[in-house]
C-alpha cells in the first residue's frame, strides 16, 4: 500500500450515504492503490480502536492465546482500568503489559499520527459545530507531512466560516476537475462509481441502503433565492450517462434494488427521452424486478479478491450472526462451537484464512435459509422535478419507467394551476404515488402551507392518487445569525406557529397522505381551524385526544373570550413560544389564566 487515507462523515443521522466519498475511496482505492479507510462515529472510540488494533496485529503475531481477550485490551486503552488486563491471564508482568501501557498513554495524549490524507465531508450548515469539531478532532490523526482535504455542501456554502474554524481552506463544489488529490492525474473523480464497500466497515446503517446513487444532470436553470444549488453545482449539465457505472457496482457489489437520482432539474434537460432510455436500459422501466444477489456469496468473492478486508470480513462476521438466529437452538450450538473453534465470532480475531476454511460450512446453510424472491425495484428522482417544465409528452415519456414516487416541488401556492396540471398529467398516464416538498416559513404565509397541504389531500381523493407531502421548514443558511442553528422566523410566521407545525408533524412522520378526516383531524377542517390549532397549547397539541373533551374545551373558551386588546396582548407573549413564569406575566388576570395552559408538560 502506498498511503493511508481516512474518509469521515461527521456523527449526524442522515438518509443517504456520502456520495462523494464512496467515489474518493474508489479514486485511492482502485486507482492509486492506497489503504483506505471509512469511520462515521465517535472519534474518540475511533482513536482507541487504531491503538488498539495495532497493539492487537502484535499479540496475533507473537501471543495468539491471548486474542480472545480483544475487549480487554481494547476497553483498556479507552479507560486505563488495570482490572481489565488482570482477567488476562499470564499477560500482567510480561513486555506485552508495558507495550498496551504505551498504547493507553498515546491515546490520553491523542498522539494518533496514522494517516497521510483525511478527507471529511459536510452535508447540512445546521450541523455546522458538529462538522467543525469533527474536522479539529480528525487533526490527531494526521500524520507530520498529511493533509486534510474538507469539502461537500455546507464547506461550499460556507468556505469562509471553516476557514475560520479549522484553519482549513475547503474544496468547493464537486469533483468534476482532475489533479484534486494528486498533481500527475487526469481522472475526473466525480465520473467514478461509487464505492459501496465503505458502507461495510461501518455500524451505521442508512434507511436508504438498497440502491444505486448518482445522477444524469448536474445543476439548474432555476435560480431560487432559497435554493443552495446554484452555488452547489452552477453550471447545467443536460446528460450524465451512469451505465457503465452501475456495471461496475453490479459486477463488484452485486444489484442494487433501487435508482436514486439526485438531479436537481431532470426536466430542464434537452437530453430527457435519453436519460430515460438509459433508464430503462439498466433495468428499471415499468413494472422492473431483480433478483437479490447473494450477499455472502459476494463478501466472500470480494474478501478473495482483495477488494476491501475491513469491511467484508465484519460484513462475514454479521452473515454468521444472521444464520445463527435463524438456525434450530441444537444447530445454532454447533455452529457456535465451531465458530469458537475458529475464532469467527467476531471481527477482530477472524482471519481470511479461517473464513475461507469455513465456506463449505457457511455456504450451504446461507443458500437454505436465505431464500430471495423477484422483488418489484423503483427509479426515484429524490431531489423533485420541476412543475413548471411538465408537459405531456414528458410525462409520458416518464411513464416509462417505474418511477415511486414522482416528486413534484409546490414550494409557492401562487403556482397552483401549474402544480395541479402536473399531477393530473401524472394521473392521466398512470403514476399514481406522488410526492411533493412544501416549504413554508419563507416569503409564505401559514395560511398558504394550509392550503397547499389540503390542496393535496383534495387532489387524492379526486384522481385516487397517492400524494404525500413533506412541508420543509426554511432556514437562510448563509445568514451569520441563522447559518448553524433552525431558529429562523419568517416574515409572516412567528415561533409559536411553527414549533406548532412541528408538533403536528411529528405525530404524522413529517408527512401528510390521503385522507381527508385524517387530515382535517390533524390539521383542522378549514382555515379557522388550523389558525386555532397554531394558537393552541403545546400539550393539547400533543395530547389532542387525551385533553380535547377537557383542558382543550378549557382552554378554547378562554382563548376565544378575550376582548381586542386582550387579544393582541396575549398572542404578542404566545407567539415568542417562551412560557417561563418570568415571562408571561400580563398584568391581567384572564390573560395570565390562559396562560397558565401553554405551561403544562407533555
């Protein structure tokens, strides 16, 4: 190996794994033959664990009675506890005691210097302090002469503020120019498949782990005031081709049952009955299935392969522990016997050679308990297409392929005619699971996210569509005030409406589907209602059903026999959403009785 090369997405929950290092890992891994790395986690367990497995390389090598012990060595260097090295035995007293000592010191020294390039990517500026002390805590890591290279969506957005932070100048934009990592190549790292392997080596799971990620356009012929894109990815591209990089990830990592594109505008592109021939070209047109591959089969021809130990042997280790819940309570006790025998119930004490020997065990048991079935697969064009651009031989061509759902944006409810003509067009050729953005909080008033949100519900029920929306709160994300937190109001919305919205929305999963009684439920039957419904109470929100024939009658009386002035009063001190006692005290004893509701815990 030439270089060592650490990958790192910052410890925050997100959907979809990071592109952009799935394709530099393939660009260090595949092309210039360094050892390449990904960690999403704690970075302090992360430290512990290079100690450790380097402590641990030395003890396979020299003192192999003692590997079965990996957790006492390791939970050793993380918390200095003697009593950890005093289950070993034989161990206190030897060399070996003062070698982990040295590890223990290093890691409370932070004295880590393994890797020759770090490379960290960023994703939403709300996690800016996250990113930023991700960023200053990868430096323990980096070797004299290393280099970390920081970049992705938030780093483009806000290349001063990192700079600020970190001392680090951050790559901005994608990596469609050659010589980013290296001054003698020519490869356009943003045109490389992805490296799925990564995803292996670590234990987080993304919800969306079951597809092919990429795009066929790049940028948008839009320039939306609230839209990071243009900065993103300024110039449009109309045609991507991701043939002959889903080849690759089928021959390598085996099918994929989805196709997530990202593009940002697929309408605007000249290119568009093309993107979707080659759509269909790669298995997905309409009513698609596949067949999901085996996946032992595939870890074990990549682990073979050499394609990447790390991840393929804990992804082995995961299948054995898969079987083994599966199997009878008398078979599952064979299986771990013998997997004891081997040292294959866990990662770190599971050798290439030890697996290998295990195959003809593993294989036969894999083939007869994990049975696959044709399953139906879906294209998703996650970033949402353009309403405005919709025409009907578009949305014929569309239909085309097995596209679930179809995004459609309704970001302003002065659109309205343009956004009903696109799901009729939808519904007129047989795509009938639809989804859309609503973002509110912007130059929006409430009354306009009602509307549209019922707007949805109505248009359901007239096409018998599926339509589920997704209201998205606006956040001005280069504002030195607003960048780095979600505590923007907008101009006609004030903090008690939307923590309200809120509140409702976590109890429907941040979505609205069909059902017009669910959704007057939830939101009110007309506008008065959902005005009521904003005004009302945090708890009685949450609780709706356990205060409404109670508290909520209580509270509703109350609210609605205020007089004007009392009226302006008391929504003045229930729109800044802050109910200590320090604070909404009135001076006026009807007013300060209704507010005693807005104090009750939930």
């Amino acid at each position: 190996m030439n270089r060592k090369v650490l990958l790192i997405e910052p410890n925050y929950k997100n959907k979809y794994p990071p592109m952009g290092l799935m394709k530099i890992s393939t660009y260090f891994r595949r092309e210039c033959k360094d050892d390449v790395r990904f960690f999403k986690g704690d970075l302090k367990l992360f430290a512990a664990r290079l100690l450790f497995e380097d402590f641990f390389e030395v003890i396979k090598k020299e003192q192999n009675q003692w590997i079965i012990y990996f957790e006492e060595f390791f939970n050793f260097i993380k918390l200095g506890r003697y009593s950890f090295l005093e289950n070993i035995p034989n161990f206190c007293g030897t060399k070996y005691e003062e070698l982990i000592k040295n590890y223990r010191q290093r890691y409370k020294d932070k004295d880590i210097r393994v890797f020759d390039i770090i490379c960290i990517t960023t994703l939403f500026t709300f996690y800016f302090k996250k990113t930023v002390e991700t960023i200053n805590q990868s430096k323990m890591f980096l070797k004299p002469n290393g280099k970390i290279f920081v970049g992705g969506v938030a780093a483009t957005i806000l290349p001063d503020k990192f700079k600020s932070a970190t001392d680090i100048d951050p790559h901005i934009g994608i990596l469609n120019d050659p010589k980013n990592f290296d001054k003698d190549d020519d490869i356009i790292i943003d045109e490389l498949p992805l490296d799925y392997s990564i995803l292996d080596e670590i234990d987080y799971e993304y919800p969306a782990n079951d597809a092919y990620f990429g795009y066929m356009t790049r940028g948008c012929i839009r320039n939306c005031k609230f839209c990071a894109v243009p900065t993103l990815e300024p110039n449009y591209v109309n045609y991507v081709s991701i043939k002959s990089q889903l080849d690759e990830v089928n021959e390598i990592f085996g099918e994929r049952k989805d196709l997530l594109l990202m593009d940002n505008n697929v309408f605007a592109s000249s290119e568009f009955d093309r993107i979707i021939d080659e759509i269909k070209d790669c298995g997905f047109a309409k009513e698609a299935t596949y067949q999901p591959p085996n996946e032992y089969e595939i870890a074990f021809r990549n682990l073979l392969n050499g394609v990447n130990d790390r991840a393929y042997i804990k992804k082995i280790i995961k299948i054995y522990n898969a079987i083994d819940k599966r199997l009878s309570e008398e078979l599952a006790g064979q299986f771990y016997i013998k997997r004891k025998e081997n040292f294959l119930l866990h990662e770190e004490t599971a050798t290439l050679e030890a697996i290998k020997n295990f195959d003809s065990i593993v294989r036969p048991l894999y083939e007869k308990l994990f049975k696959t079935s044709k399953r139906k697969r879906h294209i998703d064009f996650n970033q949402g297409v353009d309403a405005r651009l919709v025409t009907d031989e578009k949305m014929k061509k569309l239909s085309e392929i097995n596209i679930r759902p179809l995004r459609i944006a309704f970001d302003h409810y002065e659109q309205k005619e343009i956004y009903i003509k696109a799901i009729k067009l939808a519904a007129k050729y047989g795509i009938d699971d639809l989804s859309n953005y609503l973002l509110y909080n912007f130059l929006d008033k409430p009354e306009d996210l009602y509307y549209r949100m019922r707007l949805n519900v109505e248009l359901c029920e007239e096409l018998n569509v599926k339509i589920f929306s997704f209201p998205m709160r606006y956040a001005p994300i280069r504002d030195p005030d607003y960048f780095d937190n979600r505590h923007y109001v907008g101009k006609h919305w004030n903090k008690k409406f939307l923590r309200a919205v809120q509140i409702v929305l976590n109890s429907t999963k941040g979505k609205i589907g069909r059902g017009k009684s669910f959704f007057e439920e939830a939101f009110g039957k007309n506008l008065n209602d959902f005005f009521e419904i904003l005004w009302m109470p945090e708890a009685l929100i949450f609780y709706r059903h356990k205060y409404k024939n109670n508290l909520t009658i209580e509270w509703r009386k109350k609210f609605h026999s205020l007089n004007h002035k009392q009226f302006t009063l008391a929504k003045k001190i229930i729109s800044e959403n802050n109910f200590s006692d320090e604070v909404i005290k009135s001076c006026d004893i009807t007013i300060d009785e209704l507010l005693q509701y807005y104090k009750i815990s939930h």
